[in-house]
C-alpha cells in the first residue's frame, strides 16, 4: 500500500513539473502569437471579424451574408449541397456547414429536413427536394435560394 502511494506522489510531481516546463517553454511563443492576432484583427469592423473564419479558408462569405439577411429569428434551416472536394482535410459540405454553423447564429441548423423551416440551397436546385415552399429569393442567376418550407 505504502509502495502505491508513493509511486502516485511522484507521478503527480513529474506530471507538475512537465506541465510547468511546458507552461514556461511555450508562454512566450503563446503571448507573441495572441498579440500578433490581436493586432491583426483589432482594427476589422464586426462584419469582417464575423467572416474572417470563412474568408481565410477561402470562401465565398457574400453568399453566407445573403442568407444571414433572410433567415427569421427562431428559423432552423437545412443546408442543401452537393458533396465535392476542398481540399485534403475537408470536402465542401462539412466546410460551408461548419462555416454556417458560426457565421448564422442565432439561428441553428436543423437536424433533419423534417425539422427544417429554411432550406439554404449552395449551388444546387431546391426543387430536387420535391417540398413546397411558401417563398423562395434566388441569389442571381446563380443556384443559391433561400427557400422556406410551406407545412401546411
């Protein structure tokens, strides 16, 4: 039992101690790097700091404005897209659902399209979905809707 709690003791030390010299190595780097971001971005406007997320990546952020201006307070949409490649890491629809999920806010995606009240269409037909619609704004002549679903 003494044997136990001895070897504990000196595991919570080592664990102490690396976690110190870590602390130590790495808070310089740390504070240069914070301090290089904050000088970077502390002169945007609040919507370039909403879109610089995305807009490093690159994406397109225009497109996630358009559809911040017409999703309503409480609406949970769907967003409709094709899978296709980014790049290496990510494909296009995790990407721009990841974006949404940030750039959208309050609003929500929904789970299912049982569940959605919009559906956000990014270059593709929201009329595949074979729904109806109450209203529909298309961006253009390009294949991005916003399209909010009619249940009744």
């Amino acid at each position: 039992m003494r044997a136990r709690t001895v070897i504990s003791t000196v595991g919570a030390v080592l664990t102490a101690l690396l976690l110190a010299w870590s602390i130590v190595r790495d808070l310089p780097r740390t504070h240069s790097v914070v301090r290089a971001e904050h000088a970077r971005f502390s002169g945007y406007t609040r919507l370039q700091r909403d879109e610089a997320y995305g807009a490093l990546l690159p994406l397109q952020m225009s497109y996630f404005e358009w559809y911040r201006r017409y999703l309503h307070p409480g609406d949970r949409y769907l967003i409709q897209i094709e899978p296709a490649a980014f790049s290496s890491f990510i494909d296009k629809k995790t990407l721009v659902r990841r974006v949404a999920h940030l750039f959208l806010l309050p609003n929500v995606e929904a789970r299912n399209l049982d569940d959605a009240t919009v559906v956000l269409s990014w270059d593709d037909d929201p009329g595949r979905l074979h729904l109806r619609y109450a209203t529909q704004v298309r961006l253009g002549e390009q294949n991005f809707f916003v399209s909010r679903i009619s249940r009744g």
